[in-house]
C-alpha cells in the first residue's frame, strides 16, 4: 500500500486535521530515515500533542506507524514496535 493510499482511508479522513497535518510531515521527513532516527521523532511529536491537549489513540498510533513501517525490514519494523509497546 502506497503512502497516499493510507491518506484515503476512512481512518485517516476521520482524524483530527492537526493529526493528518502532523503525521504526513512526519512520513515525509522519515523517508528512508533510519529507525533511531524516527524514534526522536515520533517522542517529539507524543510531546508537542500533549501541549496542546491532544493525543493518538491507540489505533491512530497503529496507523501512523503502519505508514511509516511499510518499507522497513522486519528488523526494523519490530523495532518500532517494541518501542511502541513501552509508550
């Protein structure tokens, strides 16, 4: 599944349009990004939504790493989702 196909899920219509805003630039900036690189991100992105009262459901976070994840190794992906695990 492409990038933009995920954008056109019911799921992603149906978030809050800062949450749309907030995970397209982070997809754009992680592309081929490492995933000690990505980790900083997505920890800064948790801080900056909790600034402004706002948070991703467990769902929406499964959603924002499937678009992030969906080019990594398995490697990598189980990284990420250990560390997801422990958020």
């Amino acid at each position: 599944m492409q990038q933009n196909d995920f954008y056109s899920t019911n799921e992603f219509q149906k978030l809050n349009p800062l949450k749309q805003k907030i995970i397209k630039e982070l997809v754009n900036n992680s592309q081929n990004a490492s995933v000690e690189t990505m980790i900083p991100k997505i920890m800064s992105i948790n801080t900056e939504l909790k600034r402004r009262n706002l948070s991703f459901t467990k769902s929406e976070s499964r959603l924002m790493i499937n678009i992030l994840t969906k080019d990594m190794s398995a490697v990598d992906k189980s990284k990420i989702d250990m560390i997801m695990s422990m958020m």
